[in-house]
C-alpha cells in the first residue's frame, strides 16, 4: 500500500512543477486540484480498453492533471485497478502521493456477466449482501457492503487513504424504500464513513448523484443529507462534496440555484459528472456552439462552458481515446470565462440565469 493522501504542501509543489493557467487551478477542502479532473467510467472491461486509460491517465498525471475519479463499479473494478497502476506510475516519475487527489465511490454492485449470476456467487453466497438489500437490481448501500467496497478500492488503487469517498446515486433506492427509510441509510452508510476517517482509511466523503439533485421527483434534500453527517459525526463531522452532472444539454443544476446557496452555506464543494454528456455533446447543433465564445474546438467551448460555473470546483471527463485528451487538456492553459460571460453563455442557449447579486436568500 502506498503511504499518505493529497495534502496542501503536496498538491501546491505539483502545480509548481507542473502548472496550469491560475484560474484552471481550484481549492478542495485544503488542498489544490486542476478544475478538469480525469473520469474512468466509460469503455469494455478488456486489456484493450484498460491499456488506454493507462496510456492517457499517465499523460494526465504529467500534464496539469491532479484530480482523479474513478468508482469500485466502473468496468467492474478495472478502472480502479488500472488507476492503481498510474498511480504507482507516477510515483516512480517523481510525483508524490501526497500531489495528486484520488476519489472513488460505492453504493453499485460490480458485476460482469450476468448480474444475477455474478452477484449470487460474489456477493450473496459470500453473506456480503443480503438479498434483501440489492435495490433496482443493482445497488446496495448496507453498511457492511459499502465496508467491503472501501476495503476493495483500497486494494485496487494500493493507497493507504482514499482522498474523497462517494456514497453513490443513493436516490436509485427512494422509490422502493421511501424517504424516511433512505435517509435512515444514508446516516447508517455516513456513520460507516465516519468511522474510516477515523481509521485513515478515507480523508473525507460526499454523495455522487445523476437524478438526486436535478429532479424534484424522487430527488434528495441536501439539508437532510447534511443532518445526516452532523448524526454521523457531529459538527465536525467529513461530508465535504457533491458530485452532479452538468453540460449543455443537462442544464438543471444552474436552472435552480438553492443548490448553489445550500452548498456553500453548507461548507461543500460541488464536483461536475458528464460536461461533455459522454460524448453526446458533439451531437448538438453546431450553431448552439456558435453561441458561445470562440475556443480552440467545439469540445473545448463545451468544456469551458462548465468549468466556468460559479461554485465548481472540479469537473471530470473521461478520456480513454488519446486524441480526446490532446484536445481536451488545453482547456488547463487557458483563462476561465469571467461570471458575466458565463452568465450571458447560459441565456444564449435558453437559460436565464439571476445576477449574484439578485440572488434569492434560502427558504
């Protein structure tokens, strides 16, 4: 296992020797991360795929890029373990462990294959899981599985301390165990979380979400969420971030702003999933990019789009194809957009967005 998480002496030294454009560089709960952060979600759990992201994570590492996502579930395991390599990879560059920002998640069940075949001989007949527990045929936050999967990553990535740990979409679990019951495990899944800190097994936690914090309808309240943590570990308590996607298409997070204001009454980082929609954005029409300024690609125009939003902290894009992070990797070198222009992006394409300084207060 490799010794040590991010730290401020740390992460300052890396964008020392390896510097990106002031405004690309972020603070994250004391320690300094690259706005664009590295994904691994997408792609075959093959040799093939994995000695892509190899190649171009390695690059990342070297090139302004200190910020890494990855999940116990992406590619069943693969992209945790391909992470491990980089890592190690790094490490023997020159880069220190205490340089680069590591988070991972749990709450979905890897599998490959059949899931019910993979889950009844990996996790049921293991007593991992209790049948009971396996939500939408594909989750599981019970805190003895969310133990294992920290357990798991650890292994995977060789690091002594995963620097952010997400409890990921616990939303997926509303509509069949209720309110009351979800945020009942959400505390359970926070109290687990508290003790790892506790245990230097994890620095600090958050929750991921894809529909929690965009839909009203089986969404999550971020102030029961935050009652959670204050249970689990009192005021000073380790829930630090939340993880949403935005991009051009999936424009719900700037359309309500109490997300914004809870987040930064509430001392948390917002992290950003999806700015190039895994692709899809290159399906919009050209002229929806014409619309906003000028960049070196239409790819680098969507990206600035998100990286400018007030509040964010980091966004994380997943580029396994070299050629897409080539292209991608510039966006580090430049200014970000000013909050105006920003702001005048979003009405261009059809979202209006309040002034800073019209900004409703929290009801």
């Amino acid at each position: 296992m490799i010794e040590g998480k991010a730290s401020a002496i740390g992460t300052e030294k890396y964008f020392k020797s390896h510097p990106i454009h002031p405004s690309k560089q972020r603070q994250f709960d004391g320690v300094a991360v690259s706005a664009l952060g590295m994904g691994t979600l997408l792609g075959l759990c093959d040799e093939t795929t994995d000695k892509q992201y190899e190649e171009t994570l390695l690059q990342a590492g070297q090139s302004g890029f200190n910020f890494f996502d990855t999940a116990n579930s992406y590619r069943n395991q693969h992209s945790e373990v391909v992470l491990g390599k980089v890592i190690k990879g790094l490490i023997s560059q020159g880069i220190a462990r205490d340089e680069i920002v590591v988070a991972t998640k749990g709450g979905f069940i890897p599998f490959e294959g059949v899931f019910e075949d993979s889950v009844r001989a990996n996790f049921l007949d293991k007593k991992i899981i209790e049948s009971k527990e396996v939500i939408a045929e594909s989750h599981c936050m019970s805190p003895h599985f969310l133990d294992y999967q920290i357990s798991s990553s650890l292994k995977n990535l060789g690091v002594e301390t995963i620097d952010l740990y997400y409890l990921q979409n616990p939303e997926v679990q509303v509509s069949e165990v209720g309110e009351d019951e979800l945020y009942r495990r959400i505390e359970a899944a926070f109290v687990l979380f508290e003790k790892k800190v506790h245990e230097k097994k994890i620095a600090r936690y958050g929750i991921s979400s894809w529909d929690g914090f965009r839909l009203k309808k089986g969404g999550l309240d971020l102030s029961r969420i935050l009652a959670c943590a204050q249970a689990a570990g009192g005021e000073n308590h380790h829930f630090r971030a939340i993880q949403i996607p935005f991009n051009l298409i999936m424009m719900e997070l700037v359309k309500n702003n109490k997300i914004f204001q809870q987040a930064e009454e509430y001392h948390l980082d917002i992290m950003v999933s999806a700015p190039l929609m895994q692709g899809q954005i290159k399906r919009l029409n050209y002229r929806a990019f014409d619309l906003l300024p000028e960049g070196e690609s239409y790819m680098n125009r969507a990206l600035e789009f998100v990286l400018a939003m007030p509040q964010l902290c980091s966004a994380f894009c997943g580029m396994r194809k070299i050629e897409h992070f080539e292209e991608n990797k510039k966006v580090l070198q430049s200014p970000s957009w000013s909050y105006d222009v920003w702001r005048h992006s979003c009405e261009a394409v059809g979202v209006k967005i309040t002034p800073k300084e019209e900004k409703a207060p929290l009801k």
